[in-house]
C-alpha cells in the first residue's frame, strides 16, 4: 500500500498539499484504488474523494493499527565532514525508531553553523519520506546543533561510542532501560579530551566489536541493539 504524509484534516477528510501531491502523481493511484494517510501520528485508510491540480482530498475509510517504539533513545551525531553522509542517517534513524536526533560540533565535526541550521529543513523532509517508507507515525525531532561540551546525562542509560577507548561491551548496559541518549563520533573520532570529559559527566563509553565501523555504522548499529532489546 503506498503511504503518504498529511498535515491537515477537515472532518473525515485529510488533504495532501505540494511535495505529497508530487508524490502522489508519481505513484499514479486511481479512482477507488486504497492508500495510507500520516496524518498526527495515525495512519488512515483512504481513497481519493476529490483532487485537482494542487490538492488531493482523501477520505478516510478506517484507522489502521500502528506500532510506536517502546524505547526512548536520542541520538547525539556529530555531524560529519561530508553531509551527505548525515542525510542517510537521518533516514536510517527514522526507520529504526529514535526519537530525536541532536546534531553535534565537536573538534573533528563539520563545524559550520550556519550550513548546518541551513540543512536541517532537508532533514525535516527526509524523516518524511523514511515515515513514509516504514509506516511511522511520529516524526524523529531534529533539534538545532549543539556543542559536545554542552552534552549532560538526562536519560537512564547515556552512552559513548568511542572506539579510541577500551570501553563496555554492549552486553554491560542495562538493556532493559526505557530511555536512552548515545553519543557517535564524525568520521575522524573524538579527541582524547572530549571522550574524558563525556566520561567524566557520566556517560557509560561502549566499545562495539571487532572491528572499527563507519560512524554511519555504529549509529545504526546502536540503534538497532537498544531498541531490540
Ligand atoms: N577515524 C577513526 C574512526 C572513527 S569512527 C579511526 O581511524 O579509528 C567514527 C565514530 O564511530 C567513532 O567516533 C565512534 O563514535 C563510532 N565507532 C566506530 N567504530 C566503533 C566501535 N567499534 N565501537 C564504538 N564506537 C565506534
């Protein structure tokens, strides 16, 4: 069934508007064919009611069951050198369920800020089109950057994931936790400074073997450990 993304509903109705009504060309969905609406964190049974060049109206037939995640994680990513790269894991974390993504600047990060708040609408738009493909609800929040120094403990379980240090094994944090905050380096890694420091604050270091990953592949690594779990 092909899903798309609404934020307006009018009784029963809901309403596509711009990038989704794009989408729904594309898709070529007929008269009486059935689809899915997102729409606050529901997803909708519908077929077409009405459509004209710039909106199609869709009526809602039934409410279809949806899961939500049971685990709260946040993911802290330092932003990578290339930001191409965080555009996939901003869509690989939306389909593995974390609750928010927090860009952050660190020594060896992309450090640009106003490059980086420039990005984030595409961002927005790339949690859609995941929500989409996965049949989530709930948008992944993406919040404004923020500073590694800033970074403090707030949920149950706060991890590193610094591969420069002889840290846990997965099997050494509390995987029954509900809520979660990991922190994953830029490609280059954190500097021994900032990795103290983190511990130092309390965040647990974990140490995912064997081999060093693409800081790509530890987030989608981490994700998929503690919210399976
Ligand atoms: N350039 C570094 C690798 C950095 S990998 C080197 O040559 O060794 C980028 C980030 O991915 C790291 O900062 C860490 O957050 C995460 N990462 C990669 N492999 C990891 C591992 N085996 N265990 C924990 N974290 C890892």
């Amino acid at each position: 069934m092909h899903i798309f993304y609404s934020e307006e509903k009018k009784g029963n109705k809901l309403i596509l508007r711009e990038q989704e009504v794009k989408h729904f060309r594309v898709r070529r969905i007929q008269k009486n064919e059935i689809f899915g609406v997102i729409y606050h964190g529901e997803l909708y049974k519908c077929k077409i009611a009405y459509e004209d060049r710039n909106t199609i109206i869709c009526e809602i037939i039934e409410k279809l069951k949806v899961k939500k995640p049971l685990k709260s994680i946040t993911l802290y990513q330092c932003i990578t050198q290339d930001l191409k790269t965080m555009d996939l894991i901003v869509r690989q974390a939306t389909e593995l369920g974390a609750e928010k993504l927090v860009p952050v600047i660190s020594e060896r990060s992309f450090r640009k800020k106003e490059a980086i708040l420039k990005r984030i609408d595409k961002w927005k738009r790339i949690v859609i089109e995941a929500m989409k493909q996965s049949r989530r609800t709930i948008p992944m929040k993406i919040e404004e950057p923020v500073n590694l120094t800033d970074l403090e403990p707030t949920m149950e379980e706060n991890l590193l994931l610094d591969n420069f240090y002889e840290g846990l094994s997965v099997k050494d944090v509390n995987l029954k936790a509900n809520s979660f905050s990991v922190i994953v380096g830029p490609e280059g890694g954190f500097s021994e400074k900032e990795g103290n420091l983190l511990r130092g604050r309390g965040f647990k270091s974990v140490l995912l073997e064997p081999y060093t990953l693409r800081t790509e592949t530890a987030s989608v690594a981490i994700l998929s450990i503690l919210m399976n779990c």
